[in-house]
C-alpha cells in the first residue's frame, strides 16, 4: 500500500508522507517477496513496471498472477486481478 501511495500521490502532497518515491520499489518487493501469493501486490508492482518502461518485468509479475493456486476462501476477488493481468500482458509489447 505505501509503494503505491509513494507512487501516485503527487509531489507536494508526497511531503505529506514519510517516504520517498524511489522507495516504491522496494516496498512493492517487500510486499510480494512476504506474500507471494499476494495477487493485488503483484498486479501494484506489475502496473508500476509497466508505467516505468520494463515490459519484461510487468510480465513476470502479471504471468505469476495468472499461475497463481485457486485462491482460499480469503483470497475473494482473486478473478478480479487475473482479469486484469490478463489485460496489462495484452498492452505489453511482444505479446
């Protein structure tokens, strides 16, 4: 949550928050690397991929949402991610 609140919030109401964008990154990592299966920090770190000129990365992470297992009873909305990892692979170019 913070990564992408680091990354779209604009510059002056940034200084609002404790933070810098360059950290966005790393928090957006931290997020998937302590929960893998974690299907909308993906599709965060998927999308800022994207937004940052790295196709090849949007696509590991957009592909790792569709890979991911029938999600648990509180996993609700999972389809709602795949969908729209489905969407950004098709806006990568090479696909």
């Amino acid at each position: 949550m913070m990564g992408m609140l680091l990354y779209r919030t604009p510059g002056p109401l940034r200084l609002l928050l404790v933070g810098k964008r360059d950290q966005v990154e790393s928090y957006l990592l931290r997020s998937v690397e302590s929960d893998p299966n974690f299907a909308e920090a993906r599709l965060d770190l998927a999308q800022f991929y994207q937004e940052t000129g790295r196709p090849g990365q949007a696509r590991i992470q957009a592909q790792a949402i569709l890979a991911l297992p029938d999600p648990s009873p509180r996993r609700v909305g999972m389809q709602k991610y795949r969908s729209a990892a489905e969407a950004l692979l098709k806006t990568l170019p090479g696909q």
